[in-house]
C-alpha cells in the first residue's frame, strides 16, 4: 500500500521558537494532503487540507497564521508551528489522498510528537 | 458526513473474535462505511471499507445491515497486537475531509 512519512517523529523545543514538520508521500504523489491534531487520550481533529499549489483550507478556530503549511511539490506538505507555547504540544499527523479504483483512499503518516518547553 | 456511534471501549481475549459495533443511523446512500485503526502513539491504520456488501481482506471482516444504518467490524482472531483505538467513519471515498470521533478502545488480554 501507500507509504506516508514525517519527519522529524518527535521533536522538542522551547517556547517562542518555530518548528517544521514535513509530511512525504513516498511512492504516490498527493494532490491533497491533510493535517491532524491529537491531544492526549483524545480523537484526532483536522487542522487543515492542503492542496498542492494553492493555499490551504483551514479548520474553524485554527489560526492561519500560527500554523502554516505548504504544499510545495506533489509528494511534500510541510507544517510549521510559529512562536510555539506549551499548548501547541501535541500530536501531529498528516495524511495524504491516494486514487484508488476511482475513489480515493487516505493513508497515515506516523505522527510527529511535538513538546514545547 | 454522517456521524457515527460507538461503544467507548471493549474487551477481548486473545484468540477469540472480536465484533466492534457502529451505529450510522443517518448515513446517505453515497456514503461508504470506513474503519481504521490506531495503535497507540502511531497514524491511524487503514482496515477495510464497503457500501452495501459484507467485505472481507486479510485484516478483518465487515457486515453491514441491509437497510446499513450499522454495521460490524470483525477481528476473526484476535491478537494482542491488535489492541488499538478503533475509529468507524462514514465517508463519500471523495477527495474531502475524514472526521473521526471517539472510536472503540479495545483491548485485547490474555
């Protein structure tokens, strides 16, 4: 099946400071790939679509300009975290659209664990 | 998409089958009936998906109900490796959004 990766899997940083998560696509290429937020012992709540080449499409109550996300390439969705507090901790997984038969199939990223100290 | 309800969590012992439950009372016709699976601290695990058909793969079963208002996810065997966070999730197999809801802990003993 497909492959989705993200990099880095866990990563840790102090407050103020901005990370970037990338999310792949290894062996199909993604026209729309997702971006989710999981909060411990919680379901997982999308944060935004990205759409390759154009901007992404934020959920309600995210905010645009704390989290951005690019969608540079067919294979690449990036998401970094700007000015990140402690409440950014969290989750972070991404998933990519694959055609299948005629429909489309998600596929999951590993998740990227973000701490901010 | 049409919400869906689930048992919170379940238990199973190893080597028995496990039936996960899910109400989809107010599911469109256009709507497939999705489940993944999560493992703790991993990305959700694709499982099985069908409209109107009992489907069957290497994974699981799943039995939906003629009028497909629920449907059944089926662990023939169980393992202790499939002790996850069970998600059903109705969806158009478009290119949109999943949403997930609270899922089925299940956890599988010896």
């Amino acid at each position: 099946g497909a492959v989705v990766s993200q990099h880095p899997s866990w990563v840790i940083c102090k407050s103020g400071t901005s990370v970037k998560i990338e999310c792949r696509s290894l062996d199909f290429q993604a026209t729309t790939m997702f971006w989710y937020r999981q909060f411990p012992k919680q379901s997982l709540m999308l944060m935004a679509t990205s759409n390759e080449g154009s901007k992404a499409t934020y959920e309600q109550g995210v905010e645009k300009d704390k989290f951005l996300i690019n969608h540079a390439s067919l294979t690449l969705s990036t998401l970094t975290v700007t000015s990140a507090h402690p409440e950014d901790s969290s989750f972070y997984i991404c998933s990519a659209l694959s055609p299948v038969l005629g429909s489309y199939e998600q596929y999951f990223g590993p998740g990227t664990r973000l701490t901010v100290t | 998409d049409a919400k869906t309800t689930q048992p919170t969590s379940m238990d199973c012992a190893e080597g028995r089958a496990a039936n996960l439950p899910c109400n989809h009372s107010t599911i469109s016709g256009n709507e497939y009936v999705y489940w993944y699976r999560q493992i703790h601290s991993q990305g959700p695990q694709y499982i099985i998906h069908g409209l109107k058909n009992n489907e069957t793969n290497e994974m699981a079963s799943l039995i939906i109900t003629e009028d497909r208002k629920s449907s059944t996810l089926i662990l023939p065997h169980a393992t202790l490796r499939d002790t996850a966070v069970y998600y059903c999730i109705v969806y158009t197999g478009t290119a949109s959004k999943l949403t997930f809801g609270t899922g089925t802990r299940l956890q599988v003993t010896l």
